[in-house]
C-alpha cells in the first residue's frame, strides 16, 4: 500500500532529507520505503509518498523515541505528521 503524507519543517529540506536518508535502513527493516519526497516553495513543508505492507508500521515506526528524536532534530513537527491519502492505483511516466 502506498500512501501520500505531509509533515511541516522549520529547518528547511535538506536538513530533512538528509536525516530521511538516514533513517531509511532502519524504516527498511520494518518494511516502510519512501518512494518520493518533495517540499513547498517555502520549505515550511513536506510531502512524501510511502510504500508499507501495513499501515501500523508506518505508526508503530513514527512513533519510536529515537525515530521521534531525529525527526525533531531535523525541524520535523512530528505531531504534524498526516496521512493526506492513501494510493490508490498510481503511474509513473518514463
């Protein structure tokens, strides 16, 4: 299942991403991948499509204090965090 989430940032995107590049073994160890990551113009704001088995990894993984730690750390607003949407059927042209 794929999923389109947002979160806000206060510390701009490549601070984020670059901890989101951190925690992908770990997210890949639970079964979470992000597919695609983006900002708004102002970088107050992200939007990420996830791929999980289950949606309760997404969660149980969010919700871990060392994950919650470096989110934090990186300007996430953790309590922002929300699922915009699950995917449905979805496309990516060549």
């Amino acid at each position: 299942m794929k999923m389109l989430v947002t979160v806000n940032i206060s510390k701009g995107f490549a601070r984020w991403k670059e901890m989101a590049e951190s925690l992908n073994p770990e997210m890949e160890k639970v079964g979470v991948k992000m597919v695609w990551a983006g900002t708004n113009p102002e970088e107050s704001k992200i939007f990420m499509v996830v791929h999980m088995e289950d949606a309760s990894q997404m969660k149980t993984f969010g919700e871990r204090p060392d994950i919650v730690k470096a989110r934090t750390e990186a300007g996430a607003d953790v309590a922002s965090t929300t699922v915009v949407s699950p995917i449905g059927e979805d496309w990516t042209p060549n």
